[in-house]
C-alpha cells in the first residue's frame, strides 16, 4: 500500500517511525530536503503542500493520504478524494478546521460549547467590540505554535490586534487546559485517549510540559471525553483529532480548537499507552482495528526549546545527566539548526507516582538546554 504525508515536521517523522510495524511504502512532500521526515520515508519528494498542482500530482497515484500540518492544498485534496484516494482526514473536515472561523461556526452549528465569538474584517473593529474584552484575537488561517494569536484585554491592546480576517474570542477564566485524542475509522468506531492537562510557557505560549492523565474529576472528564467524541462524529470523518478543550473556573468545560492530524499533546502515548497516536493512525489508514489507548503508566512531556540568545548548529547540554534518569525518554526531531523559541525535541517521562512526574519535569526543563 502506499499512503502518503503532506508535512515533513516532527510529527511526519514520528509517523514514519511508527510505520515500521507495518508493511507500507510511505511518500513524503515537503517544501525543505532536509525535513526532520526526509530521511525516513521511501520517498522525498520536494515540493510546496499550499499548491494545487504539487498536492494534487503527489497524491494521484497514491492509495492513502495524510496531513502533518492543517496549512494544506484542500482543493487538491477534494480532486484526490473524488478520484478514489482515501484522504485522512477527509477535505470536508481538514476545510472546516483550517480556518479558526468556520471552526468556531461549526462548533456553534452543532452546538458544542465554545467561548462566544465576532469575526472581524480588519484592527479597526475590534474597538466595536470592546463588550467583548478581555478577548484573545486569532487569524482565520495561518496561526501556529502560538503565533497568529493576541490576547486583548481592553482598549488600549486593540492596536495589537490584526489588520486582517480574524476572529474575536470571549475569553474564558481557564482553570486547566485539556487535550482529548480521538480516533475514528471509516466505520465510525471510535477509541479516545484519556485527557491530557497541558501548562504553558507564558512568554512563548508554547507548551511548557503536559501530564496524563489530567487530574481532574471524574464528572468533568467523561463531559471532556463526550465533547471531544461529539467534535469528531460531528466532523464527519475518519481520521485522527486533537481536541483541545478549557475546563473554567466554575468547571465548565469549552472546546478551543480541534487539531486534525497527529498532535503535540500525544507525543506521551509512543512510551505511556498500549497504542501510540501514530500507530492509532497507521491502524485507520490501514484498515486495521483500533487499538488500545489505554495508559501503561501516567506521564509527563517536557518540550526541548531552543535558548533565548542562540542561533546556529545545536548542542544539547545536560543531555547525559538527562539520559541517566529513569524511566525518561529523550526524542530529538533531528533538526539541525536552533533558534529561539524552536521545538527540538521533547522528553517523557513515565511514573505512577504523580509528584514523580512533576518533580521530573522540572528538573529536566533546567538541566537540558539547546545551544550552540
């Protein structure tokens, strides 16, 4: 069989990983030959995942096609779809979640609860809206990893605001922020990971670190698991979702956005759950039954973040003292050169005890550092 990844990112590289358990010729697009994913597929081919005639040609005689990155060609991937390439998830969905606004309508649509929201055509209406502060102001497509988003708390923020289709988000007092996988073939069987709780990086607006399960009440987790599964029958159409979700200050429970691919907030279920995202993915692709998302043990993730101050070739310092720890496990993207701010990579841990997990965490975020 030959399935297909648009996205040579880090996720593309740990699908690939993944892929071994399977007998699979796998194809990667990707605008940069030295991708994290490059090395790792059958096939590179160079290409730009926006354009219709790269998509579309990289595809057509594939038997299966999935995303790394939402930013895709969605005309393309209709064309494909219509020509009998299954496509994961399917265009309709990748359509709605690309863009934050038609994400919002549909949440509104199907009446999945989600902070109140305006769209916004330029800076200048967000001053027209000043009921709605404080707000968190987020372009309609192009966002990522934190940017294309601005918190506006009152009048005097409005200037941070953009200058282009966007939308206006009420913002909700968040108590704990939530990601829920969820699976779906193209039976409409679903499995669903348990919750996990992210806690973020204040300036970077990056993941700090992430432990699963989240401790959170046993009423409020199956309202995150029913949510997320309404989010996902809802859309559609098999594939794998990350839905992220806030639970406030009254408990609550809010969909933020929904991820339609492989997540950041999965990377734990490679070491922590009997199946990982990426082989759960694999399986739907594939055809094969779903697997098991339970947890072996709870985990933490700690992102690997490129230094303030450093650009150029990487060094990782303290990472012998990290590898020395137990129950720790180190993955590296395989990118070359850091920045400030970038993702390189990321470590899980796995323990039982959940203090464990939190002290780890810790002392792994000022041991490892990414320099040059």
């Amino acid at each position: 069989m030959k399935v297909g990844i648009l996205g040579g990112g880090q996720l593309g590289r740990m699908l690939l990983q993944a892929s071994a358990n399977y007998v699979v010729e796998t194809f990667v697009m990707e605008n940069d030959e030295n991708c994290p994913a490059a090395h790792l597929c059958h096939h590179f081919i160079k290409g730009n995942i926006k354009d219709f005639d790269a998509v579309y040609n990289f595809g057509k005689n594939l038997d299966a096609l999935t995303i790394e990155i939402e930013s895709v060609n969605v005309e393309a991937l209709e064309k494909l779809e219509s020509e009998g390439v299954k496509i994961y998830p399917r265009p309709s969905a990748i359509n709605i979640i690309k863009n934050k606004i038609k994400q919002k309508e549909f949440y509104k649509q199907h009446e999945i609860p989600s902070s109140d929201f305006v769209i916004t055509q330029n800076q200048n209406e967000l001053a027209d809206h000043h009921h709605f502060f404080p707000a968190v102001h987020k372009l309609a497509e192009g966002g990522y990893d934190g940017k294309g988003v601005q918190v506006i708390k009152d009048k005097s923020h409005v200037g941070k605001g953009f200058d282009e289709h966007s939308v206006l988000e009420k913002m909700v007092n968040i108590k704990k922020e939530i990601a829920v996988i969820v699976a779906m073939n193209d039976k409409g069987e679903t499995a669903v990971y348990p919750p996990a709780e992210m806690i973020f990086d204040p300036v970077l607006n990056l993941l700090d670190y992430q432990i699963s399960p989240s401790q959170i009440p046993e009423k409020i987790y199956w309202r995150t698991e029913a949510i997320a599964l309404k989010v996902v029958k809802e859309l559609q159409s098999p594939g794998l979702f990350a839905i992220e979700l806030f639970i406030d200050d009254e408990d609550a429970v809010w969909v933020n956005e929904t991820a339609p691919r492989v997540h950041n907030s999965g990377h734990h279920t490679i070491e922590a759950n009997y199946c990982s995202q990426y082989d759960m993915l694999w399986r739907i692709m594939l055809q094969y039954p779903l697997g098991n998302t339970n947890a072996i043990l709870p985990s933490a993730i700690v992102n690997i973040i490129g230094e303030d101050g450093y650009n150029g070739n990487a060094t990782y310092q303290g990472l012998n003292d990290v590898l020395k720890m137990e129950n720790v496990f180190v993955h590296l993207y395989g990118k070359k050169q850091t920045k400030p701010g970038r993702k390189m990579g990321h470590v899980t841990i796995i323990d039982k005890d959940h203090n464990y997990l939190v002290r780890s965490a810790h002392a792994i975020k000022k041991l490892l550092k990414v320099i040059v």
